[in-house]
C-alpha cells in the first residue's frame, strides 16, 4: 500500500479523488494548503504527492520544491488553466482539470511504478 498526499483547496475534487484512490488500496493524507502539506511532510513520509498548482499562499509549483529540501517522491500536478507557468518536466504527470479519473489512476501507478525501479 502506498501513502499519497492529496494536496487541493477544492473541497470538491479533493474528497472525491482521495475516496477514489482509497478504493485502489493507497493510504490517502489530505491537506487544503501547501502550508498544511508541509506540515504533513514534515511529519510523514510519503510516496506520492499529488497536488494542485492554484494552492493559496503557494501553489503546487512551490510545494514540489519539498523533494529539495530531502523529500524525494514523485509529484503529480493538477492544473486549472493551460495558461499556468510550470515547469512540467519536473513532474511524474500535470493533468487539468476537470480530471478524468482513468487518466490519474494509470498516472499514479506509473509514477509510483517508476520511482521504486529508481530506487
């Protein structure tokens, strides 16, 4: 069982994709802000984070600047604009929203697939 941290202030898509991802065996942390994932991370370890980019006081951009700082796990990103600046290459996956849940499934299991043969 992997433990994912689902980072997203939309308290719509967050509940519905961390019910998803619990159904699929993964241990789901939740956090509302970037602030709070840090929190989380400084708490926990995890084995993926999935995160939206629109995140208030820091987006997700900023928070998977945590694998800087010694946290190494995959990032999935969720966007709500095409128009938003990232650097998509530092990601395992950027999807936008709103999300088709098939596409995230086989995201995170590619992601989390990936990073334990690099490990």
């Amino acid at each position: 069982m992997s433990t994912i941290l689902l980072v997203d202030s939309d308290y719509i898509v967050r509940p519905v994709l961390a019910r998803m991802l619990a159904d699929e065996g993964h241990h789901v942390l939740e956090a509302k802000s970037a602030e709070q994932a840090l929190e989380v991370l400084a708490e926990v370890s995890v084995d993926l984070i999935i995160t939206a980019f629109g995140l208030s006081r820091a987006n997700g951009d900023q928070l998977s600047s945590a694998r800087a700082t010694g946290h190494k796990m995959p990032v999935i990103l969720m966007k709500d604009y095409p128009g938003d600046v990232v650097d998509e290459g530092a990601y395992s996956a950027v999807f936008f929203k709103p999300l088709v849940f098939v596409r995230i499934h086989m995201a995170v299991e590619r992601a989390l697939s990936q990073f334990a043969e690099a490990g």
